[in-house]
C-alpha cells in the first residue's frame, strides 16, 4: 500500500502509535435513516468505512486492528437484513482478498462457528489461510462473535483439560485464560473506538479490554476513515496510562 501518512504522522507515528486498535462499527442504520435511505444502504456504506480504515491503519504501521462486525446477538434482527449482512461479509471477502493478501495484511476470524452457513466459512478458512503468513498488518474480524460465549468457551477448554488430568486447578491463571481465548497471540487493544455516540462494550472483547483505553465518537460507522481514526488516536495519546500503578504515558 502507497504510504499516505502526512509528515506529522511520520515524524511521531514510531512514537506514539498504539499497537492494537479495536473499533466497535455503529450506526450504519442510524446513518441511513437520517438520508432517507434503506438500511441495507447504510450496511454498504459501512463496507466502504472498513476498507479506507484498513487502508489508513496499514499506512499509519499500527500493527493490528480488530473490527466487530457481527454479534452473536445480531442473529435476533429481521431475517432481510442477516441476509444482506451475510452478503456483504462474503463479497468483501471475494473482492477484497486479493488486494489484502497483495498488500501484505494478515485476516483473523474470531468468533463461534455454530450458526454460520458453510459457504461462509469455507470463505472465511480461504481467507485466514490465504494470509496467515502476511505481516503489515493483522486485521481481526469479530464475527458471530461474543465475549461473554468466548469467555465461556475458553473455560470450558480449561475444565476439559483438568478433567483430562491435563491441567491441575493451581495452574489456571489469568495468563492460562488469556491462551484459550479466541484472541490467543493477539496483544490486547490499546485503544478501542465506538461510533455513533454509544458509550457502552457490547459484549465485545470484555477480558481483553481492562486497561484498554476508549473513545466515543458521535460520528456513525459509514462517515469514518483516515481522519477520524487519527482524531483518535490523537486522543489516546494525550492520555496517561496507569495500568493500576504510576502514570505511564500512552506511547506503543
């Protein structure tokens, strides 16, 4: 990808950049229905914010980006527009592949597998494998995806190796937790970002975001891109991480 930084990014970007952004994508609907617009449109709209955030996060080197774009919970919306979604899931894949796997970006999928047609995950296995050795950047998509289930499934794998007498109790540590997580290899989320106004998680990353520092944009999904993701950042930056201890400064 053609490096689009501005000469103030490039002078302060090794410095101050974090390493693991995660973006809530919010209000794609909202965004559609205050044009008078369908919310379908407000979807692929939402398609064309991740495209220039993925271009804007490889030319600024953050390293990894994690994009929560379907819930376990959004399998209760109208059927029409599951639909839709599901269709836009696999046409970014089949159109976008190429290009990512040109660019060097790494695709990692987390989430349940139930409930997910197998076209879909054939296309999502193509991906993962297809780029599993690119090293830009790893961009991890939240699909069917739920902290709480993931959480659950991860101490279910734990019980399972104690009951095994793979594992003894004192050995489960939060570190031990963390590897059978579906973020395995994956450094927590500096900073996460939520559109729309909303200020709440949804059920989104709820181990990995402890000391994660949030920003809350009132801008919907479909109007972000390269500036808004600098703003920020911009944000983070200008605050002092504690991480339960002495201030530390934002820095990667």
């Amino acid at each position: 990808m053609a490096d689009r930084s501005t000469p103030s990014e490039k002078t302060s970007s090794a410095q101050i950049m974090p390493r693991h952004v995660a973006i809530i994508m919010d209000g794609n609907g909202r965004w559609a229905a205050e044009r008078g617009l369908p919310r379908a449109l407000g979807h692929r709209s939402g398609v064309e914010a991740v495209r220039r955030t993925v271009q804007a996060a490889s030319d600024l080197s953050i390293p990894y980006l994690t994009l929560y774009s379907f819930s376990s919970e959004n399998w209760s919306r109208p059927q029409d527009e599951i639909d839709d979604l599901m269709g836009l899931m696999k046409r970014f894949i089949r159109r976008d592949l190429a290009e990512l796997h040109q660019n060097n970006v790494r695709v990692m999928v987390i989430g349940e597998r139930e409930n997910v047609e197998p076209e879909m995950m054939a296309l999502i296995d193509e991906a993962c494998e297809l780029t599993r050795d690119n090293t830009r950047l790893t961009l991890v998509i939240a699909f069917n995806y739920g902290a709480r289930g993931e959480i659950t499934r991860a101490a279910r794998r734990l019980a399972e190796e104690v009951a095994g007498g793979r594992l003894a109790p004192a050995e489960i540590t939060s570190e031990r937790l963390s590897l059978a997580l579906d973020t395995c290899g994956i450094p927590d989320p500096d900073v996460l970002i939520r559109t729309s106004g909303e200020c709440r998680l949804s059920n989104f990353l709820l181990w990995q975001c402890a000391y994660t520092e949030f920003v809350f944009l009132d801008a919907y999904w479909p109007d972000f891109g390269r500036e808004l993701l600098v703003e920020a950042i911009a944000q983070y930056t200008a605050r002092e991480r504690r991480f339960g201890g002495l201030p530390c400064r934002s820095t990667a």
